[in-house]
C-alpha cells in the first residue's frame, strides 16, 4: 500500500493535492479529485489517520471504558455504542478495567493519549472515579459520559435505567397477582449501586406494604453471593415473602435454585423476579420474569450524547441534557404466579437439605 508521497508522484501532484482532493476539499478541480480517488482505490491507498488528526485535530476516535465485556449487560451497552458511533463514522478504542480502579484511572489516560474525541465510562467500582481524573478529561477538552451505575466523584453527565420506574414496575407486578409481602436481594439502600433498593422500598411503601424484607447479596458477584443464606434469613422472618425480587438475572437464578434445594415450588410457593434480562433468563427452568433494561439503547443514547456534544462545543445553542433516564419493561415468563393462600404451612417452611 502506497504511502501519499508516492500516491502523489503517480499522480503528478503534490501530496497536500491529494490530502485536499481524498477530502473532497473543493479548491481541488472535480476533474483532478476523480482521478486521484481512482487512482487511490487501484493502489488500495488508505490514508493515515494519526497524521490526519494531528493536521485537523479530529482523530474520529472514541474511547469506552467498561469493566467487563464478559457481562452480558455490559456487552449489549457496548454494541449499542458502537451502532450509533459507526454511522457517525467513528470508531471506539475500548479498554476493560476488570474491576480495577488504578486500572481504570490508568486506561482514561491511555484513552486521552490516543487523542480521543469523547469518552464513554462504564466502570462499575464502589469507589467514584476520583476528581483528579475528571479534571485531567476537562483539561483536554473532551466531553465524556457515564453509563448505568458509574460512581465519579463530581457532577457529570448520565445515561442509565430509570430505576425509580423499575421498581414500581416490579412491586406492580407482583401486586397485581396478589402479593402483600415482597422480599428484594441486592445492594441496600445507601450503599454503591443502592438506588435500585431505594425504588423498591419506595414503591412498597406507597402501597403501604412491609418493607422489612429488603436484603444485602452480601457479595461482589452475581454469582458468587450466598443465595442459601439470604433466602434462608427471609424465610425466617414471622411474614416471610411470597415473592423476591433480585438485583438482577443471575441472582434470580441462584435464589431459584436454593429454593428448590428446601424443596419449595417456583412460582407455585415462591415467586422469583429479576432485572436485566440477559440471556440466561429465557432458557432456565422455570424462565424467569424480569425487567428488560434496554442496555443497547443505553450504549445508543450515550454515544450520541457524545455526538452532541462534540457539535454543541461548535455550536453553543445546542443543549445536551445531562440526565437521560432509559424506561424499562416487564418480560412476563413463567417464575411469577399469585401467591398460594394458606402458605407457609403452620411449621413454617421446610429446612434445607443437608449437605
């Protein structure tokens, strides 16, 4: 592949000719411009991009910082990220932190030097992005966002789930078959990541139902907290719930499993609900009803936050919103069903097995 130097000497040009004619710069006849994108697309000449940012100060780069591709819900917001940025004629450098947060602070660095025009943070950690790194993105001028649960120490633009109509969509459900004693399994109030048992305990509290039954996952993954121990610690209170609703999918899954472990029915004793609907949702036994967050449109509405603002840095009369609420949905399967009257027995409900 030819550099433009020697695009330009088969040419018979100058090579500041042919930059001007690959970008259809009108100084360049259209005569001059045909032949010179011909005689680019026989050499398969692509022109360099590092020098071109450096001459027009755009590299059509974005940066994304996400903890986990291997998230389902992290992926779903990424590929919509990378929809609405190649139809802009953008491209995303994407750095993973794994949870990390020198890491973190370190790829927003990386993500600068490589001259990005806007920065996307997904970075699910219990500590904020410090301010020092806020002030570093503001320093280069570059517009950035935060996406779901991103914690930054300062006042920033948002795109996320609107976690207040979750929760009244979840409590509404489970009121509507007939439940009046709902449990929910996840990060509590006040706590990184506690706005979504905040919702919850609001939307029981206007249905004047007991609120007692909120409980801590206790744990850093999904997968990894003790669902045994949190349904047992429910199940032993003097109302125990009919029904649960779990931080997410994956939660859901564990507590439909320790609930078949003591031998209890899902949904006929116990209705499991979760959030997310990821992919694991539709195909467990039973499939699980949940909140389907919209994850891509998050990715979508964040990247062309970005868009707007790179434009609106041009052209002040554009306003960008700095709070964007994404609307979730009910995806009604087969772990919700009305509560069984009657039920727990008067022993209460049965132990689990013994291991």
């Amino acid at each position: 592949m030819p550099t433009i130097r020697q695009l330009a000497e088969l040419a018979g040009v100058s090579h500041s000719t042919v930059s001007r004619a690959l970008r259809d710069d009108p100084r360049i006849s259209p005569a001059t411009r045909q032949r010179i994108h011909a005689l680019a697309a026989e050499c398969h000449f692509r022109p360099n991009r590092l020098a071109q940012s450096v001459l027009t100060g755009k590299s059509s780069l974005l940066g994304m910082l996400i903890t986990d591709v291997g998230i389902d819900f992290e992926s779903h917001i990424l590929r919509g990220v990378l929809d609405v940025a190649y139809s802009h004629g953008y491209r995303i450098i994407v750095e993973e932190t794994a949870f990390d947060m020198p890491r973190a602070r370190q790829a927003i660095h990386t993500l600068l030097e490589q001259r990005v025009e806007g920065l996307l943070l997904l970075s699910i950690h219990r500590t904020p992005l410090p301010r020092s790194t806020l002030l570093e993105m503001r320093s280069h001028d570059v517009p950035f966002v935060c996406l779901d649960f991103t914690a930054m120490d300062g006042n920033t633009a948002w795109v996320g789930t609107d976690e207040a109509q979750l929760g009244e969509i979840a409590v509404q459900h489970l009121f509507d078959l007939g439940h009046r004693v709902m449990a929910y399994v996840g990060p509590p109030m006040g706590a990184y990541r506690g706005e979504r048992a905040s919702a919850i305990y609001a939307a029981l509290r206007r249905r004047h139902l007991p609120t007692s039954t909120l409980r801590d996952w206790e744990a850093e993954s999904a997968w990894d907290f003790a669902a045994d121990r949190a349904l047992a610690s429910l199940l032993d209170q003097r109302e125990p719930p009919t029904a649960i609703i779990c931080w997410e999918d994956r939660v859901a899954a564990r507590i439909i499993r320790a609930a078949r472990e003591r031998e209890l029915a899902v949904p006929g004793d116990l209705s499991v609900i979760g959030c997310s609907n990821c992919a694991i949702a539709e195909f467990l036994l039973p499939a699980i009803t949940t909140i389907e967050q919209y994850p891509a449109d998050i990715g979508r509405v964040a990247c062309r936050h970005i868009l707007n603002a790179l434009n609106a840095a041009a052209n002040a009369r554009i306003a960008v919103p700095a709070m964007t609420p994404i609307t979730p949905s009910l995806v009604i399967r087969e772990s919700c069903a009305p509560p069984r009257w009657g039920y727990p027995p008067s022993g209460g409900f049965p132990p689990a097995p013994a291991r």
